[in-house]
C-alpha cells in the first residue's frame, strides 16, 4: 500500500540540477579528492523522516524494522548466541575521557532497542515524534521510500543537496562554525565522549526545523542524525578506523556486509574527534548496523540524475 499521492510531496522542495565541487581537501582522507560532479533536478525532502512519518508508515503496513528481528545465526557464526536478540545500538556517554580509538567505549549493543525504544526497553518517543527517526537500517530506509512513492538520495545528490549553493563552503550555511555566535546544528560541543556542553541545547537528536534551513530550504543537512545514501561506501582508504561516527554492529565480523555511504554527521560528532557535520563528511556504515543517530530523508526524481 502506498501513502496517498496528496500528502506524498508534503515538505519536499525542489533542487535544480547542476555541477559542483564535491568532496573535500581539507579534513578527512576518504572525502578526497574533489571533483566536479554534475546531478539533475530532484525532490527532497526538507528535513529528516521523523518519528511521527516512520510511525504513520508501520501503521499502514506493519512493517517490522531490522533491529526488531532476530539476528540469522548464519549470518553472525562467531557471535554469541546470547547476543543473536533483536536489538540496536545506544550511545553512552562516558565518565571520563576514555581510549577514542575503541569505539565499544560508548557504544552498546542494547537487545530491545528500536526507533519505538532508542534507548532500549523502557524508553519510548513520547514528545519525539517531531524528532528523526533512529535505529533503521537501508533496508528500512528504502522500505520506507518504496511506500512514499520515493528513493533514498544518492551520495551526490544528497552532498549537493546539503550544499545549498555555497560551492565549497566548509559547512552547510557557510565557512565559520557559529556566525554571529549562533549555533547552526545540533552536533557536540566539548570533549567527546564525556563532556557535553550543550551549547546548541540538545543532548540527543533534535525537532527537525531546530536549526535554521540551508540555501536550499532544507533543515538538518548537518548534524541531529547522520542520513542513509543509496551509494555503497568505496575509498582507498575504506579501512581506515571510522570509529566514533560509524559503529558496527557488534555481532558481525569485519567486512562481512557492504556498507552504505552516510551522510551529514549527528548530535554526536565533536570537533576533537569527529569534525563531520560538513556537508563533504562520509562515513561508511555496514548495511545490518542500525544505531541512535542514524536517520534517513528520501528523494523524488523527476528524471534520471547523472553523475559526470
Ligand atoms: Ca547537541
């Protein structure tokens, strides 16, 4: 069953097609080099799906999202069978500075965690509902698209997107972090993992809108949640540790599945450790991983968008 074609382009806004810079020389090694890349005209959606979209979805067709399925033991042959639970993974902030370069310090496999329950059993989305959608695999994602009548963005089209404009700005509305002291994402402030100054005011993920729109109109491009792409995750440099931003699902062994490129950094990206709210940050992120601060927004193409 499809969602009525009259609510289908609700808060979807227009980007016209062109040509820009993507990726970036500056940070990280896997979003190098840029290059010139050319996308057509599509439809997207102004902020990330939301707790209240991905619920009116299960109720018109019970889908039953990943992490509320019980792990193929085939699919995990060294895992412990204790662990082959439904279930997702939550962030916990530490005490203390902790080793950066592991990242079971703040990340927990939680059995009973899903987009109902993002902290686990116990926890719900009441007053949420406004905040994006967490703990969803592609699978969903693209579940959840297919029943919008939409697709999930490319990684082009979602970095063009979150551009708005500003060729080869550092961030989505810009190059300097808090214009006039204003904050502009919900990232994280302070010493990751443990010291969260919440300057921007939010813990967690965030109402989508919180934050002021890019040129193009559209909300949340930078923090908040990172956003499922269609593309698959391929760089030189595609072993290289993704640790704070893209946790594995602790069950799996290396390499087992491909990952997904994301996009966009969340609420849990710090400069000290995870400068990734820019719109030419990508992390890639194995296709069975759901977490707390991965969302997804879809797109609406006209006509087939090209990649030069
Ligand atoms: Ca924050």
């Amino acid at each position: 069953m499809r969602a009525a074609d009259s609510t289908r382009l609700k808060d979807m806004v227009e980007v016209p097609g062109g040509t820009f810079r993507m990726g970036s020389d500056r940070f990280y090694p896997e979003e190098r080099p840029v290059r010139e890349v050319s996308v057509g005209g599509f439809l997207i959606d102004s902020h990330p799906v939301t707790v209240a979209e991905f619920r009116r979805f299960v109720k018109a067709t019970g889908y039953v999202t990943s992490a509320e399925q019980t792990p193929e033991a085939a699919d995990y042959p060294d895992a412990d069978p204790d662990l082959l639970v439904p279930g997702s993974l939550v962030f916990r902030k530490t005490d203390g500075p902790v080793d950066l370069r592991d990242y079971r310090n703040w990340w927990e496999w939680v059995p009973g965690a899903e987009w109902r329950h993002p902290e686990g059993p116990g926890s719900n989305v009441g007053g949420r509902e406004r905040h994006p959608v967490t703990h969803v695999t592609p699978a969903d994602a693209a579940a959840y698209a297919e029943w919008a009548g939409k697709s999930l963005p490319t990684e082009a089209e979602w970095e063009y997107a979150a551009r708005g404009g500003l060729d080869g700005a550092i961030f989505t509305w810009g190059d300097e972090f808090t214009p006039k002291g204003r904050m502009m994402a919900n990232t994280w402030q302070g010493e990751f993992p443990w010291q969260n100054l919440l300057l921007d005011r939010y813990e967690g993920t965030s109402p989508v809108g919180t934050f002021p729109p890019n040129g193009y109109g559209l909300h949340d491009m930078a923090g908040n949640v990172w956003e499922w792409t269609d593309d698959f995750f391929t760089t030189p440099n595609s072993n290289g540790a993704p640790a704070c931003c893209a946790p594995r699902n602790p069950q799996g062994p290396e390499e087992r599945f491909p990952r997904r490129v994301i996009k966009g950094g969340s609420h849990l990206c710090a400069p000290n450790y995870c400068l990734r709210y820019r719109p030419a940050a990508r992390q890639g992120e194995a296709i069975d991983t759901s977490t707390a601060h991965i969302g997804f927004r879809c797109v609406v193409r006209p006509s087939a968008s090209t990649e030069a």
